[in-house]
C-alpha cells in the first residue's frame, strides 16, 4: 500500500548498513549500558514496584532514549529472551484445560500464555507520553527485524497492543486549515510521502485553498502527531494527471460548484504503526463529512500512484508470469530504453498497447499471498473501491516516470457498492473494475 | 476498597429481584428479540464484514439498547456460549508448542487461545461512542454475576480489555472548578459516593471555595464522563472530624497559608470499570500538583471512613477472631446498644476501649485473602500510605454511626516513604501505623 | 421597556434612604478620604503621568472601591465640579470659530468643549478589568441621580463613553447551554428579571431542554458579565399564558417539529449601562440565528409583560385621559377590587370589557414624550414588531396579577415589515397592530 | 518612531502617482459610483433607518469596497463636505452656553459641535467587522492626505474614535509560538518592519528557538489582525549588534540562564491606526510578563535603529545646526563618499569622531517640535528609557549602512526609573543617557 512508502528512505540506508554491523557483533561484545535497562525492567513487573512504577517507566524510557543505535538492538533481543512465556505456568494451564476443556480453563491458559513483553509494554505505557514513546520504540524495532528477523516476534507484541490501543473509537478526525497551528502544519511536510511539499506556500495551497481540503486522524495519547491524512481536490471532472493539482498558478473552483472529491494523497505518518490500518476508515469517514459539507458532490475518486509497475515490470523480463506475453516483454523493453535515454514522455500519447500492460499487472496478475500485486491496489480494492481508469501521462515527474513510467490510476468509492465490492475482492479473489479498464485487456 | 460503594444502591436492589427472576426463566423462554443480535455479532466477526463494521458495531449497540433487562441476561449467557475460544485451533496451538516451545510457538497459541468475545468487543468498539457503551454494558454484565457467577468468566474479558484501554497513559486529569460547564459539574453531585452534595450551593464550597479542590480524572473516549475524582481541603491543621470541611457557614483559609492537604472523598464514577483501579495514580499525580501550587504544604492526608468496622464487629460476636478479646465483645454490645437507643455519641468521647477495638480491627484483624480487613484500609496501605490517627467522633451523622459508630482516621501520605511502605505491606503483610495508633493497642 | 426592571429592587430601597441621608450632609462633612482620590485623578490627567498612567489607573479604581456609599457620593459632585469644560479654552475656541466657521474650526471647538471628565474615564479604562468597574461605577452614580439630578450631567459622560465602547460591532452573541461553564449560568440565575428562576433545576429546564435556547451578548472587556439575554421556547403555536412555557413536568416538543420561536423574557444585565440599547440588535439576530438552525420556524413572536398596565389604570381614577371612558373606570374599580378580595381570576375568563382596557392602554393612550404609554410596548413597537394579541389569564401568578391583573400580550416580529413598521410608528405616531387588536377596540 | 516606517513602501509608490492624478482630475469628473454610496451615509444617519441599520452599514461597507482608488478620494472630499458639524444648531449651543455657561449648557455644546461624520462611523462599526473594516478605510483616507491635506480634519474623526474603540483595556497580550495558528504567523512576515523575515524558517526561530519571545496585542474586533508586536531575545548581555541574534546558525541560551531581555524589533502592523500609540504599554507589559517567567532578568534593553541620522546629516551639510561643527560635516562627507564607494565599514572601527557625530545627533539636536530628533529615540525617551550606548558596526546590512552608515543604540528601560525619565524627557525637554554616552560628546 503506498501508504507504506517510508518517509524517511534516506536515514534508513545508513542505518541497514550498521545495523548489520549490529548483528556481526552482537553476541560477542559486552553489554554494560542495557543492562541496567533489563534490571529495570524487571522492577517495572515486580509487584513490590506497582507504587512506583510511574517514575520507574519514565526512568526507562529516558534511559532507552539514551541508548545508541546497537545497544538499541541488544536490547530488544535480550527482552525477547528474557521477557518471553512462563513455561511452567502455561504447560499447567495446559493439563488443567486438557482435563477440563471450560471456557474458564481456557481463559486461565490464555492468560497464562501471555509473554510478560506485553504487560512489560503496558506498564511502560503508564509514563507520561509514553505511548508516543512506544510507538517510537517500535519504528527503532522495525529497522531490526530485517537484519534479526526473529524480532518480529516481539513486534507482534507491539502490534496486538496498539491494535487496541488506535482502535478507531479512540481516533479524533480533524480537518486541518490555515488556522490550525504551525507545530501541526509543519508535520504534513515532514510527513507527506505521495507528492512532496517543498515549502510552507505550496503547503498553504494544500491545505488552504477553498477548493482542497485536508483530513487527518489524532490520537489523544500522541498529541499534535498526526497518525494519517488524506488530501483532497474539489473538481468538476475526474482528473487525469497530478500536475494540474498542484499547479502554483491555478484559479480555485467555488467548491459549491464540485461535482467531484479527489483523493490524491494519503500518507502514514507514523512508522511505529505500520500494520494499523486507518485509510479504510478515514477515507470512508471523509466522504461521509464531504458529502454533509457539499451535498451536490457526486464521485468519490482517487488519483493514485502505481508503485509496483515498473518493478513488476522488470521481474516479467527475468522471469514471466503466465499472464504476461512476448509483446509485453518488448514493450517494457522499450519503455526503460526510453527512459534511459529521457525520451519517454514521447511514448505515453494513446499507447494502447502500454494501456495492456498496466491493465495487465492491476487485474490480471496476482501476488503470490493471493489478491492485486500493486500495494496501492491492494489498499484502495480491500476497501471496496473499483479500478475506475489508466491514464499514462498522469505524473511525468522525474519521480513518477521512475515509478511507473509516469502512469496514474484512479479508483472510485461508490457507497452502496463498498461493502459488495469488498467481499468480491477478498472471497472471489476478483478485482472490480470499470468496463473502460476491463475493454484495455481485450 | 470505598470508591467501591455503589452510589445506585437504591435501583440496584429492586434490580436483583428480577434478576432472580430472570435467571429461572432463562432455559425455557423463546427468545425472539436477542436473536437478531446474536447474528449481529456474529456479522461483526464476519472477514467479509470488515468493510461495514463501523455501522454494523453501531446497529449493534443500538440493539442492544433496546433490550430489556431480561433480554440483556440471555444476551450475556449467549455471548459466553458462543463466542468462546475455538478449541480445535488451540488444542492444534497446544501441540505445535509442546513440540517446539519457541517464542514464536507461544505467541502463536497465546493468540490462538484468545476468546472470540474479545475480538468481538474490540469490533464494537470503533463505533462513535463505542467505548462508554461498553462501559455501560459491563456496568449491566455485572449485575448479572450476582445470579449468574458463570458470566464472571464473559466479565474477564471486558476487564482485560478496559485494563488497556484504561491504561494511566490515556488518563486527563482535570480540576472542576465553578468555570467547569455545568454538564460536567452535575456528575459530581451525580456520583459523589463519600459524603453527599445535597445541592448546588453545596457543590459551589467544593469545587469553588478559596481552599477547596476537586480533581477528576477524564479518558478521551469517554468525553464528559468523570472515572474518579478526588476533594481536597487545604487546612492548616490535620482534621479529626468531617462536619467542620463540610460546614455551609464558614471561614475559608487563605490556601497560602495551608500546611496541610485533605483527601476527604474519593469517588469512582463509572460501576462499568469496577476493578481497573486509579485511584493509586490520581491520589499521587494530585500531590506532585498541589505541591507545585502550594510550595508551604507539608502534609498529605487522608480523612476516611471505616465502612467494615460495624460489620466486623457484629461478626465478632458470633465467631470471635483470635485478637478479639472479651472487652472487645462487651464493648461492641454496649456501642450497638447505644445505637439503637439513640444515646451512641455520649460514648464516643475519649473512649480508650473503642480506640483500642479500632486499631485491633485496622491493625490486628486480617482479611481471609491477606492484608488488611477494611477496605478503604487496603486501599490506602497498598497505596503506600501510613495509618496516622483514629477519630471517635469523626463522623456522627446518621449515615456515619450506622458504618463505624461515627469513627473516622487518617492515612498520610509521605512521598518518601510510599514506596518502602507499600512493599512492606505486600511483602511482609504488615500495617505500617504512626506510634500514636500503635500506643492504642497496648 | 421591561428589561428595565432593576434587578435589585431591594437593595434599592434600602439605599435610597441612605443616599437622601447623605444629600442632607453632603455640604457639611468634612471629606478625608476622597481627597486623594481626587489628586489622584488628576495625577491621572497631568501629562507627565503618562508614563505611569496604567499603574495610576488601578490604583485610583481600587481606592474608589474602599469608599462607602456617602463617601461615593461626595467624589461624584467632586467629579462634576473640578472636571468640567476647560471655559477659557472653549471661549477661545469659539471665538476662532466664529471668525471662520470651517470644518477644521469646527473640530477644534468639539475638542475644547469636551468636559475633562470624558479623558479621565478613558484614562480609567486602561486599567487591568477597567471597562467593568467604570460599568459598576456608573450603576453606583445613577442611584445618585435620583436625590442629586444635577449628577445626571456627569452621568452623559458616561452614557456618551459606553455607546462608543458598548457598540454592536464589539458584542459577541452566545447561545448558553447545559455545557456553558457554572458561573456563567449562575449569573442567569442572577440577572432573570421577567419570570424567576428559582434554582439549578429550572435554569437546566430553561436553558437545555431541546425546545428551549437562551442567547446573551457579551462584551470582551466585561469577560463572564452577560449584558442582555433573551429565552425562547419553541412551540408548535402561539402561547397566550406562560405558566405551560415555564412547567416543571413538560413534554418537550422535538424542535424539528417547531413552527414557532416565542421570546419569553429579556433581561438587561448590567445597571451601568442603562440606556445603552442592545435589545434590538439581540432579537433580530436571534431570529436569523434560529432560521437558520431550524428551517421550518415561520413565527417570531413575543409572550410579553404589560407592566405598566395597572399603574396607568389608577391613574386614571384619578385625572382620566380622554381615550378613557365611564366604563374604563368602573371596571378598573372592579378589578382592583377583585384583586384585593382575591377574587380576580374569576374576573378575566373572556372579559371583553377588559380586553378594550387594554387595547385602549396600548394603542389609543399615548406617553406624554409621544409613542406608546407601556414601556415594553416601547420597546418592541420601536424595534419594528406589531402587537399582535391580548390575554387575559397570561400571567396569574401574585406578580402577574399585581402587575397588570394577569394580562399579557404577544408582539410579532416579521422580518419583512419590520423597518416599515418602525418608520410607521417613528413618523407617525401610530401603533402597529394585528386586525384581531383592533377589532377590540370597536 | 521606528514603527511608523510603512510595511508597504513599494505598493505606496505607486500609489502617490495615481492618487496625485486624482487630485487633478477630481472636480471635473462626474461622479456616478458613489453617489448612492452618499445616499447609502445619509440612510446610515437617518432617524427613521435605524431598525434596519446593521444591514445599511454592511452594505455601505460593500459599495466601499468595490470603489477604486480614485473613487474613494472623491468619497472621502464629499464626507468633509457633507457631513461636518450642524452650523445652526452649534450657533444656537454657543448662545446658550453664553447666556448660562453651566456644565450642563456646556455639553450640550460639546455635542452638538460633533460633526456628522463621527455619527456616521459609529453607525459603520455596527457592521460585522466594521471595526476592522473602519481601520483599513482610514489606511485609505491616510493616503490622500498627502495631497489634499484638508482631508486631516475628516482623519482627526477616525483618531477619535480609534482612541476610545482601542483604549489599552481592550488590547489582548499574546505571545506567539509556534503552536500558533499559521494564518497569524504568517502576519508576522508581512507585519515585521525593522529586520525582514525571509522564511518561515526564519520566522521558526524568532517564535520558537528557546531564547527567544514574539509579544503581540490583539483586539477583539479585529480577529486574528495584531496592532503591534515586539521580538525579544533572551540573552547573557547587552548585545551591540544585530547579525548575531539573527543568526541562522546559533546554539541558543538556555533561557533560565539569560540575565538581558533585548527587545531587537519593534512594527506596528495597522497603518490605519496611526497615531493611536500602543508601544509603550506593550514595551512595559512586556518587561512585568519576563519579570515573572524569569526572574534571573536584570536587564531590558533595546538594540535599535537610528533611522534619522544619515538624512539629518545630509541636511547638515546644506544648513548646518548650531550643534554641529566643522569636523562633523568633514566626517560626514567622508562617511557618505566611502558608503559609495563600499568602504564604508573598514570606517567603523572604533571610530570616535563618528561615535561623536551620533552622539551629537541623538542627545544635543533637537527636533523643530521640541524633543529628540531621531523618531525611534523619541519614542522609547518619551516611554521613559535612557540612552545607554552606541555601536557602530550594529547593523551592517546594506539597510542599515543606508540608513545609519551602519550605527545602531540601546535605550534601556529600568522600572524604577520610567517615569522620572518620562518627566525630565518631557518637562525640560533634557535627553538621559548614560554616563558611557555622555564621555562621547566631549
């Protein structure tokens, strides 16, 4: 999903680098600055501790604060080890539950099997802005189960507690203008992951124009750090390229005058909650406020990126796929030759057989783990969205030519067929599409 | 522990006859109405539903809105019947761990073991206003464990659940004072479970006098709905009595000059989060801010009722413990006596023999599960708090002769000594007491 | 008009006696304390305190607040005395004038004719909550103007002052809820001068049952001080008796369902800005703020006092205006009889003899400054609302019947007639009302 | 003073031109525009208008609006003509007045000499927004004065009114950060007068960086519009120069350890409101508000302008004052020859003939008016601040070598001595420096 895409790619390639180092190293070097760190954690558990375990929280988060990248590392795979199951406990909450299957029985043994990672984390979460915390020690964690994959043991702990704890009652939805405050404003540029915002007056225009508008959900535990947002176009059309969006010298649209709302960005803000999914809810939550605000609106669109194009592409020419055909690999051929060689743009006017392609890889092709290869894709149809359109020239910036040969998408959100659209998608393994896309793969 | 004093006790007895009721024509009745909502819930669990859940999570509590009490009953024993843990994939769990008992393996049967009941109210939970509606939905579930003990084991899982939800991160504290909005300001009469606000002028001493303060705990997801709140009395002595706090016509103090703060009512508001405790955090976090305002406090303290006292004592003359001695008994006799005959506060002055009844109930006495017998006491002592002093005549209202034969103490706070104080109490099941109540039991 | 009526009426009459008191030895008492006040007045108005004016501000405020009433007194005839018009510097100006009537010379006599004691109020107002205690200044000098009416000079000053400061442009309208801080409702409470409120639970009934809204202007210098408010209830037809509007055990209407908005009752908050007209401006916008929220709302209308009914009456036992005829005054006899033996209610069921009464008082009488004779018909025949209709059992509480032996009456505001109405009533002379009135009066 | 220098040079340019044009043309065109905008100011006035005259000043303010510029000049000479003072009924005031020259007969004088025009303006500012409407309106009228100066006296209404609508006790400190609202920022930037603010990463650090404070007033007509705000950077001493406290690159201080709050910048934002002096009470607000929050401060200093100099000893140079000797015009010419050739600064080292020359300036030239010459002297002189010293490389910007050869001063506020400075600056017209300055004109 192109929420996904990391906002902060450059940082995370010097840190893959040490942290493989990290891993070499690992077992062989002496521990002395995480140690008391694990003595600490173990007084968060001690029941003696519960009076204190305020303070005691705060102490260890400081403390991790504190700590460099590697000793970040030993860290978590000492709390993995020593702050796993009680074997004893659950092995006899086992033969109870084997000798009487009650649903009490069963109770005991779940809570039994839980590791004290997760209760170490909840009370860690006491702190003041602990959670914030948390939900940065996670984004540190992340880095690390690429190189120590065993990690992500751990990380399902994280993730089951901020599944509860970013349950959607619990988000705050706000609309952010040019009234909202400048420490809110400034991370919608940090954040930002589809279409960057070079400065605070290409910002304004985001979010200030009478035609666009801006979405974002909040936590009350994270403060002024925004968990997602979407951007949106009010048009009188369904656009087909993000250029004219963008456009510094454009005359608004009366928004009372929009037939169309355009989500053209969504980015994730946090990495820490990666796998806790709110696009689904914000989008549908927006329309819901949209349609209240401009009742004349009438198509709920996106205008979306195809991240996956281009590398799906270039396996095909490896290693084909069955859907994938000779006039295929010599197109994508000839679309990276052309890109090469900057000529590119030339080779996107009415391209039908290009049109194939990309039709080809959202509908036909599928992921290994089942359902659209496109993350994008993935995210937009298992909300109950439909494949609307392809257009070829719709981002040939150097970013988008890179990404996808300069093509864009849009997917539509019809009310009354999401929940339909849905459960064809996930049962039938289907992808919903206009009858426009679907005469491309003819 | 006294926060726990219902403050519906009136409807909470005509309750419990229906429920008797319900509970021998629970088998037998058809039910039609709850049916419905049981496919509801089952609809929510649904992976095709995901896309509708929010709306289906709000139908379903509208449902159940509906419901009768009786038809609430049969809600919650269907709930624990049918959406209980999945046996076969735990017994599968089971025998995957025991012939790897990994981490990973742990994991794998912890989730595998988790009830679907406890998927089901996170499903429930997004809806607006989802989370006070299952506040308000285990405030009824608990109602039914009287009758019913088997749903105590469906209550865990709400406890579970709220424990995280409720985590001390997630908590505002909040003053109420005569700014605060009416709204808000009502609960406090609402839920005050110490001492009764009988009227507005009333509340206006306790939130707005000069030396009077009231701070209240807030969850973000349960909007103007206090948890628990605490009064505060800035005094220039340590009170011995609570008629003098409460008094209409009196003299307020400059709260510059106060050397002394009184914790004279603790009140939990919500029946629903009976067992997920704040009490602990809000009594510190409201010292660190009142210490902040007023440098020139030296004393922390509490002025409590003993709301065991009377029962404990009536129970001594049936089957007497070992501390009780046959003074005591006599003692007990004449003060019931007195009671009945209206002349009880003629014996309350200077009365060494029912001091010394008091601290052998407070210090001596033990409960069957450990710690102290009273509950405000294991309150207060888990806390970290010291017992300081007993008061005869603490409390000769009605209501106050009734619970303890008027009797009323202090617990104090020292910062210093929480900590040491409370592991003593855990560990070595001892009451930490001033040499002032330690001299009475000589 | 009737949101006249003081508020305080009877700390009032106790003041009275005093301040004739003091008119008796104002000459003759030697002032101590008011000295320095006034030094410090001028201190204020010296140009070289500019620098510290601020400081001299409070300060004088603060030793204005330690003088007691006699002593008040006496600092306001200081006040006119020593900081009237500069004579020699206006006879200059008018002399310059005179020998050239410009524009520029014109200013110049305005400036110099301007009484120092204007200055010194705007000097006053730099100081920290200056606005409200020159507001609770003025309210102190109009008690004056009744034993010292040279004192009303003074009193011009002050009016001049608040209408540039009190204009509509600064004020801030706010509809008060249930969620409106206490001690802003409080002053509801304090300020009601129509129908009482008697405590909590009826403010709760007058300003959150769901048929019921209360709007007040404030000023952003008189921070929680209300100046006027209004309460409407929305009805489904035109009340001709306020007891229903104000009963306790009432169905509310779903204000969805509402056809009507009646103004029950407006009280003018503030003594000190008696004169200060905001009546007007507040129900006009509250009529297109209620349009607004509720589409359906086709009459605006007034259930009405007629305060000033029962005094003309007597009057006109005794020197009878021509409108009133033989049948007027025995039937005045008659009620004031009834009234006295308490029997007055039986008088008023369908009493077309009264009914000519009153429509004779409010549309054929006129006060002797022109317009109409009762003060609250003034006020809503002023602001452009036509009189509408006449009952008799409106209001048989002892107030009401004291009053104006129970009668009340609705004027209605429609938006499209009420600037010809006013002009009409402004120019003519001539009294608005609905052909239902007039047919009374045949 | 340093504020008065136009945020707007570059718009005001232009505007002279067209606007002298317009002084041309004026009496032969015929006016069809605002015609009925005359018509729309006498509806405003009359008696019979006003149930309606919130309605008539909106739409007056409307037709205003769509005026151009030549238009509003015609408007502003037809309101001088038009609605000045009632000749007739001030001739008939004056006779009064001269036959009983009471208090009473003289306000009566008072206010019959105010012209239409102030009547007119109060009844503009019912209008939603008038106030800030009025304000911009009187920015308009500030232009044309220039070329027809008969428009001051219509101006002299405006100021009027201004000083009583903006009296210090409506004003509102705030102090911005960067938690502040974007749209008020950003006013910032447009508002800063003394030292341009390139970016918003500018603007982050004069806001947010630690050692740093932005001070605004506000008033409650005018939204989100500030009058006047004040830049102060924290610091541990007097600082001679400005490059470093604006420095992109800096470690900032903590603040707890800063001894001198330096007050770098100083811009009035409201042209409209000229004259209505709003900086000294900012200035000592300001100091009381860093009073509290750091007590530590000990020192409160300016590090200014000199705006004046380099003119004033141009104009030396053609008629030199008696202060100024033939030294100071040699040095003057030497200045003024290497700022062209760009050598300037290689002249300010340690200069003391040109330390003289500022010296003389400031301290021993007068202004025709009485008082200093240079206008950010008189301005913090006439607040009560001394003069405490000179540097000569203070700003060395191109700006400032322009305007000052480079040379910047500090006027220091000490509470205790405000106002006897105040008094001695404005009584004996005597400069106060420190002793430091003083060694400098011997």
């Amino acid at each position: 999903m192109f929420q996904l895409i990391d906002t902060r790619n450059g940082l995370l390639s010097d840190l893959l680098t040490r942290v493989t180092d990290i891993g070499r190293s690992l077992d062989s070097v002496i521990k002395q600055r995480e140690k008391p760190l694990l003595e600490q954690c173990e007084g968060l558990l001690d029941k003696n501790g519960e009076a204190a375990s305020l303070a005691k929280a705060q102490q260890l988060l400081k403390h991790y604060d504190e700590l460099n990248d590697e000793e970040k590392g030993v860290f978590f795979l000492e709390i993995l080890a020593n702050f796993g199951t009680d074997n004893a406990a659950l092995e006899k909450a086992i033969n109870n539950w084997k000798s009487d299957s009650s649903e009490a029985n069963a109770r005991v043994l779940h809570f039994a099997s839980e590791p004290r990672s997760q209760i170490l984390l909840r009370r860690i979460n006491q702190a003041p802005n602990g959670t914030l915390a948390l939900v940065k020690m996670r984004a540190d964690l992340l880095r690390f189960t690429r190189t120590h994959p065993e990690l992500k043991i751990l990380d399902q702990d994280f993730a089951h507690l901020f599944l509860s704890w970013f349950n959607r009652g619990f988000l705050k939805l706000q609309t952010m203008d040019w009234g909202t405050p400048a420490n809110i404003l400034e991370k919608v540029i940090a954040y930002e992951a589809v279409h960057e915002i070079s400065n605070w007056s290409a910002l304004r225009q985001r979010v200030a124009d009478p035609d666009r508008r801006l979405y974002s959900y909040f936590h009350p535990a994270l403060g002024i750090e925004p968990l997602i947002f979407v951007q949106v176009a009010l048009t009188d059309h369904v656009p087909g390229a993000i250029a004219p969006i963008l456009e510094k010298q454009r005359e608004p649209l009366d928004p009372e005058k929009a037939t169309t709302a355009v989500f053209y960005s969504i980015s994730n803000c946090q990495t820490g909650l990666k796998g806790i999914s709110f696009g689904n809810f914000l989008i549908k939550q927006v329309v819901e406020n949209l349609r209240e605000e401009f009742p004349k609106l009438e198509t709920f669109i996106t205008l979306s990126p195809v991240p996956g194009l281009r590398r799906w592409a270039l396996q095909q020419l490896e290693k084909p796929d069955a859907v994938t055909t000779a006039e295929h690999l010599e197109l994508i051929r000839d679309l990276e030759r052309a890109r090469l060689e900057g000529t590119l743009t030339s080779l996107l006017e009415n391209n039908k057989a290009f049109k194939n392609l990309v039709a080809t890889y959202l509908v036909s092709a599928r992921s290994p783990r089942g359902g659209a290869t496109d993350p994008v894709s993935r995210f937009h149809l298992g909300n109950g969205a439909r494949l609307e359109d392809i257009h070829l020239q719709g981002d040939v910036s150097e970013n988008g030519l890179n990404n996808s040969w300069g093509c864009m998408v849009n997917y539509q959100y019809r009310i009354s067929d999401i929940e339909k659209n849905h459960e064809t998608y996930v049962n039938a393994d289907k992808i919903i599409t206009s009858s426009a896309v679907k005469s491309l793969l003819k």
